[in-house]
C-alpha cells in the first residue's frame, strides 16, 4: 500500500484518524490513532479487508490506495468517479441526449410491434 493516499483520502473527506476509526468500527481499546498513523506514515500495512472498507467509506477505489504512481493513481480515482458520477464525465450530458433519443425510438419500435401484433391476431 501506498501510506500517503490513505492519508490524502482520509483529509479530504475530512476525517480525523479516530473518526475514520470509529466509522469503521475497528476494535476499541486499541490506540486507533497510533495505528492510523503507523499506517499512514508505512511503518505497518493494513490488511486488504480494511483499504477495501476504508475504500468503499470513502468512495475511492481500492486500487488506488496501492497504486505507486500518482498520475496513474489520479487517473484511477478520475476513472472511478465518472463511473460512479456520470455527471462528472464531460461527455455525460451528450451521452444522455443520444440515450433519450434512443429510448424515443424504442418506445415508438414497441408501439409499431404492438400494433402488428393486434392487427395480426384479427
């Protein structure tokens, strides 16, 4: 894992290192800080289970928080967020006009073949 994207996700939503902690549930009793920071900082990795739990708390991909390049890793999470966020594709609103028209199509299509059916049927 790279220790610094779990950092850089954890900040920008904002979160402290025991407030991550407690909305993941880990096992009270145990210093959360200092394991967060040994995390953050690589002095220990978590295990997958935990990057793919704080992954899906923080809507990033868990391939990101391993991914050592930082363009390509920018490029992971863009990936990600248009594909759970259309609206933040650019091409998004041409994407939904072609799609509408294509329903108006298909929905005049399935009037056609009704109407065939029923002229058929008499």
């Amino acid at each position: 894992m790279v220790p610094k994207r779990l950092k850089e996700a954890r900040m920008e939503a904002g979160l402290s290192q025991a407030k991550l902690s407690q909305l993941l549930s880990v096992e009270e009793g145990v210093n959360t800080r200092s394991r967060f920071s040994s995390y953050e900082v690589g002095r220990t990795e978590p295990p997958f289970s935990l990057v793919k739990k704080i992954a899906e708390l923080l809507d990033y991909p868990a391939n990101y928080f391993y991914t050592e390049d930082d363009d390509f890793a920018k490029a992971v999470l863009q990936f990600h967020r248009e594909r759970t966020d259309p609206e933040s594709n650019p091409h998004y609103n041409s994407v939904v006009i072609e799609a509408r028209k294509l329903s108006s199509k298909l929905d005049k299509v399935r009037k056609t073949v009704a109407q065939l059916n029923e002229y058929l049927k008499e």
